[in-house]
C-alpha cells in the first residue's frame, strides 16, 4: 500500500511540476485518467445490473428455476408429489373486463 501510494505521489508531482510548463501534456494525462476512471466505473455498474435485477426478482417472486405456462391440475399435482420440486406455485389467468365508453374497439381492456 505504501508503494502504491508513493507512486501516486511521485507522479502527481511530476505532473503538476512539469505542468507549469507542459499544459497540453498535462491536459492529456489527466484527460487519460478520467477516461480511464469512468470506463471503469461504467463496466463495474452495467457487469453488475443484471445481477441486481435478478435478487430483486428473486427477492419479489422467490427462486424459480422452471416455469410452465397452461398446466392444468394433474400436472400440479404432480409437480407436488415429485421429491425434487420444493415449492409449485400457479397462476390463473381470469381474462379481463371490458370497459364501458371505451374508443378503441381493438383494444376493449
């Protein structure tokens, strides 16, 4: 740590000694640092987004690893009595209500 941060030092000060003199060079230097810094940062949030999306899916829905899509009860029950399967949860599509004084007839809901 304390070899990092003479390093630091050491280039700080070349660079702003010799800044003085050199403001175009120094101008790219820093400009290289924040570009740098902020590739950096921006490849750390969007490599760590969809893992953030999938604890808050996990955490509103709970863990879910298969997903059926118009399973009828037999097959729930089967689901049920299978040792692998821990949870089974199921979701009834009811439909939707349709709208009085509605103006687009194509889309009633």
């Amino acid at each position: 740590m304390k070899e990092v941060r003479a390093v630091i030092e050491m280039s700080g000060k070349t660079v702003f000694r010799d800044g003085r003199s050199h403001y175009k060079k120094t101008g790219i230097i820093l400009g290289i640092a924040l570009t740098v810094t902020f590739l950096a940062g921006n490849t750390l949030g969007a490599s760590s987004s969809p893992d953030s999306h999938i604890d808050n899916l996990t955490e509103e829905y709970g863990s879910w690893h298969v997903g059926y899509f118009d399973a009828n009860y037999v097959f729930e029950q089967t689901l049920l009595k299978d040792d692998r399967v821990t949870d089974v949860a199921s979701f009834d599509n009811v439909g939707y209500v349709t709208l009085s004084g509605i103006q687009d007839t194509n889309k009633p809901y």
